[in-house]
C-alpha cells in the first residue's frame, strides 16, 4: 500500500502517514502562471494499492478536480486499487433538489471521482449518507464519535458533562457518543416560520429533560457536523445560555469557521471551540487520523 499525501494539507497527511506506516508516494504539483494545476506521479505504482488523502476546504472545485486528476493518472499508470479520502466531502449539503432544476452536487462529485477510476471514496460525518445509497459499499462514510468520545473523555470530568445536538437529524448520533461516554444527552428542534420557513428559533426536544439536565450538570458539550458561518450554532448556544450557567463548549467535526463565526460563538455565550482536524483550523484538537487509518486497513 502506498499514501500520497495531499500537497495542500499535510498535517493530517502526516498523521495518517504515522499510524498506517506507509511508504509515501512522491508527488510533483505546480501552479502554472495561468492558475491551472500541475501534477506528475513520480513513483512507480503499478500494481500498488494508493490511499489519496484530499483536501477539499478552502477551495473545494480544485480539490474536486485533485481527486479525480489523481484518481485517473494512478489508474492510467497501473495502480491495482485507489482510494480517495476526503476527510471533508464537498458539496455534501447539496444533496437534493431543494428547488426545481437544482444540482444535486453531492452526488455529481462522487460519480466524477468514480468515473475518474476511484475503486472507494471514503469520508468522515458526511453530512448526510442517503444520496450516496447508490454508490454501496464504494462509497464509506465513517462516524467520528469514538474520536469525540475518546477526547472527552480524556479531558472533561463526565460527572459533569451532557451533550446537545443542535437538530432532530444529529439527535441519533450525538445519543451514541453519549452511550460511548455514558452521559445523558438532550437536543433543539428548529421552529420555523409557518409562512417563510425561516428558523426562527431553536426549542429543547424534551423540555423536562433539558431542565433536569441545565439544572444538575457544569458542562455542556453542543457538537454538529459543520459549522460553516456559525449560525446554528450561535442560535443553540444562545438558547442555552438563557438558562445554563455552566460552560458552553462547541464541537464540530468540519471546523470551516467563516469569517464571523466565531465572534457569533462568543456574543452566544461560547466557552471553548473544538473541531476534528479533517479541515485545517486553529480549534483542531481532536484527530480522526486513526479512525481514516483503521478504515483503510480493513480495505487493503
Ligand atoms: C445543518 O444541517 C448542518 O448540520 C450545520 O448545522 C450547518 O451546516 C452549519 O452551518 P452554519 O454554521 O452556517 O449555520
């Protein structure tokens, strides 16, 4: 098995490269004056099996394109198997026809990089699995909660802590990193506008619940998938704070951090960020470098 580690963000490259034990592939990559890319496969991969860890945040179109350049030259030069890892899927929240005539984008990238020769594409906390149905077991979409659970647990008293899932769709996931750590858990439902479907405002799923939990606990750990311009969140947080005086840390596995997003954070009574490091960000501390190397394993 050989690693080609992407040139754009190789801090989880390095890490990944560490706990698989690989021997790396050397890659050239230049930017021509014109702002086209340059890329030349140096090492020999014939009938190699080559893990491509790509970086698609910021620029999500050139790392789209990464993937599916590198997915069809490793092809072309005879690799046996290619595995594209995107640590972060891009366009992952256009996965339906919200409006007529819309991109499905998210289903339109993963077919790209099959097309292109990608025998997998695997990804963490995907924002949501049902438009990648189609592609089976090709497609591997991995849940970050034993990196979260394991975090937590080695930082904060659990006596203290409960977890809050900012929407009814994570309620399922944050409750099995809650079972992973045995602390309770409770979550918001978003209440819209009846006539503009704006969200209005965000109120506990079970009131007693958030009562009992706001009244006897100190931390409250509110995790999401992305936090992109900090708006949930912020909307969250802010409702907790109305009646929690205990400390507020926010987690998120996709740390996009828009400008702005944080100071949203902390006017919304915010204590502590956190992210995973599938972006790269100043929040990084907990790593999904193994759980992309166990995945991995099990695949070569
Ligand atoms: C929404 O369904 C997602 O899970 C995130 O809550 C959302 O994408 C975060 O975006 P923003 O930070 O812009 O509110």
């Amino acid at each position: 098995m050989l690693l080609l580690v992407d040139p754009y963000y190789d801090g989880l490259g390095f890490r990944v490269a560490k706990s698989l034990n690989v021997k790396l592939v050397s890659l050239v990559h230049k930017v021509f004056p014109d702002g086209e890319s340059y890329f030349r496969i140096v090492d020999d991969v014939s009938g190699e099996k080559v893990v491509c860890l790509v970086s698609v945040f910021p620029e999500q179109d050139k790392g789209v394109l990464r993937a599916i350049f590198l997915s069809r030259t490793l092809k072309e030069l005879g690799a046996e198997k290619v595995i594209i890892v995107f640590p972060y899927f891009p366009y992952a929240r256009q996965d339906k026809r919200f409006l007529p005539g819309e991109c499905v984008s998210a289903r339109i990238v993963a077919e790209a990089v099959f097309s292109a020769g990608a025998d997998y594409i695997v990804t963490i906390d995907v924002h949501s699995e049902d438009v990648f149905k189609p592609f089976g077991s090709r497609f591997i979409n991995v849940r970050a909660s034993e990196a979260w659970a394991g975090y937590i647990k080695s930082v904060y008293n659990l006596e203290d802590v409960f977890l809050i899932a900012p929407d009814k769709g994570r309620i399922n996931y944050i409750g099995s990193i809650a079972s992973l750590l045995g602390v309770p858990y409770s979550g918001f439902e978003k209440v819209r506008d009846l006539i503009t479907g704006e969200i209005k405002k965000h109120e506990p799923i079970d009131p007693r619940m958030f009562e009992d939990l706001v009244n006897s606990k100190r931390i409250a750990i509110l995790l999401d998938d992305i936090i992109s311009t900090g708006g949930t969140a912020a909307k969250v947080a802010k409702r907790l704070r109305e009646e929690f005086d205990g400390r507020i840390i926010a987690g998120f596995t996709h740390g996009l951090f828009l400008p702005g997003s944080v100071e949203k954070l902390i006017k919304a009574g915010v204590d502590e960020i956190i992210s995973t490091d599938t972006v790269k960000n100043s929040f990084s501390k907990v790593t999904v470098a193994d759980l992309i190397a166990n995945t991995i394993r099990k695949l070569v």
